[in-house]
C-alpha cells in the first residue's frame, strides 16, 4: 500500500514537471503548436520507474510542492484576544455535580463583595446626609428661626395668614351663628398656629392631639397647658364623639384664647425723664 502511494505521487510530480517543461516550450516557440512539435507524454511505465525524472529530481519537486505556502493544508492566523478570557481550566479529577458547586460558590463570592460595596457606599450616603441635616437644625435653632414649621397639621391649615386677628371672637360668631364645628376647628386651629409659630413648639405634620398636648406641656406655663388641653378634650368629643359641649364652655374657650396662647406683647420703652 505505501509503494502504491509513493508511485501515484511520483507520477503526478512527474506530470506536473512535463507540464512545466511544456509550458516553458510553448514559451519558447515562435509557431502556433501542432500534433508534430507537441511534445510526447513519456509512457506511464517510465514515469514510474523513473526513466525519465531521476529519484532525486522527484524529490526536489516534493519537497518544492510541500514548501509552497498556497498549497498547505493548514495555516497560521494570530488575532489579538482578551487575556484570560477563554483560558481553558486546568482539568480535574473532580466529579461535575463537585465542580459545579465549586463554580456557584466562587460566583456568590464576586456577587457579594460587590454587594458589601454597593452597600458601604449606601451607609457612607445615609450618614453625610444625617450629618449635614443635623448641622443645618443646629444653624436654625442657634437662629431662632423654626427649622421644620408645617403648614398643616393633619388636614387642618395652620398658617397664620389663613386665620382671622381675633381669632376667639371669630369662633364666637361662628358659634352664635349655628355653625358649631367650624366655631371649634377655628379655635383649634389657631390653638395649633400659635403653638408653633408664637411659642415655638416642634409639632410635626403628623403630630396627634395627645402629641400636641405633650409638647405644649414642655414649652408652655401651667394655665396655657390646661387652656390647650381642654381645648383638645372639647375638640375630640365634638369631632370623634358627635357630642356638642355646652354653649357656655365655649364661650370660655373663646375668651381666654388671646390670655393663653397669644404672644406677650412686647415692652414698652421707658419714657424719658423730663429735663
């Protein structure tokens, strides 16, 4: 079987030899090529046996055949890949179910350091907030200016230009007017805006009527304290309990809102001796 091949490639180094010296004599004449000065194709049996090409002569053609670039089997191509990224792993004798539990636990592994980051970065956030709000409150309390007034409190509005000047004779009239409810949510009301924004009181948005009173009890002196919590008792039994207070407890109410909880008026200059 090897002679066999070794003779099919000699012959085709043959024919392809005097297919080269035939070109070169088709080169080389000036006459269009007949069937007489067309070269004879040398016998197979002399091919083979090399009577015409020498041993050596066919293995300078082999050779020569096996150098040529373009008539290789395989070739060469370098391109430019990412380091490591498909680096085969080295191979283990370990099962695959081993391996695969192997692989999620480093994959939990890089999931979480960049977890602990993320969430380091999120704490670090939370605290300059947290710091920065509570040098902002310190600036505004050394002010004197309420840091965080509401507007409302709940769903009553307790800014001061929403409300009357007098604001117990204004619930009077409500009240004498049939108008119960409005006459008590305006005394509330203003009980709220004077609390916080004559007497400085931290109520909140979502400051309670129980709430309301605690703090007033810590800023407030003892008769504005009771003033305020009975006003907060007659406003929950109207409100929550349906029952009306006596038209006499109101106009109570009503006249000792300014005594309680307006602002002290401020001192009057002393007058200047006469010369």
């Amino acid at each position: 079987m090897h002679s066999r091949s070794k003779k099919a490639l000699h012959a085709t180094v043959a024919a392809a030899l005097l297919a080269l010296g035939g070109g070169w004599t088709f080169g080389a004449q000036t006459a269009p090529e007949t069937p007489a000065t067309r070269p004879a194709t040398p016998p197979a049996s002399v091919q083979e046996d090399g009577g015409a090409y020498s041993p050596a002569t066919v293995g300078a053609a082999i050779q020569k055949l096996k150098n040529d670039p373009n008539l290789k089997f395989s070739r060469y191509v370098h391109t430019l890949r990412w380091a490591g990224k498909n680096a085969k792993e080295p191979a283990t004798d370990n099962p695959a179910w081993l391996d695969w539990l192997l692989n999620l636990f480093r994959w939990v592994g890089e999931v979480g350091r960049i977890f602990v980051w993320v969430a380091c970065a999120i704490v670090a956030a939370v605290i300059v907030i947290f710091v920065v709000r509570i040098i902002r409150a310190a600036r505004l309390e050394r002010s004197g200016i309420a840091a965080f007034a509401p507007t409302h409190v709940r769903d009553l509005d307790i800014r001061p230009e929403s409300l009357p000047d007098d604001i117990g004779a204004s619930a009077r009239e409500l009240w004498n007017r049939g108008e119960h409810r409005q006459a008590l949510a305006l005394l509330y009301r203003g009980a709220l805006s004077r609390l916080v924004h004559a007497h400085g009181v931290p109520i909140k948005h979502s400051s309670t009527e129980g709430e309301c009173v605690s703090l007033a009890a810590q800023h407030l002196n003892a008769s504005a304290t009771a003033y305020f919590a009975q006003l907060v008792r007659v406003w929950q039994r109207a409100v929550y309990g349906g029952n009306d207070p006596e038209t006499d407890t109101v106009m109570a109410l009503c006249d000792g809102f300014s005594a309680a909880l307006d602002p002290p008026a401020p001192l009057a200059a002393p007058a200047s001796a006469a010369a």
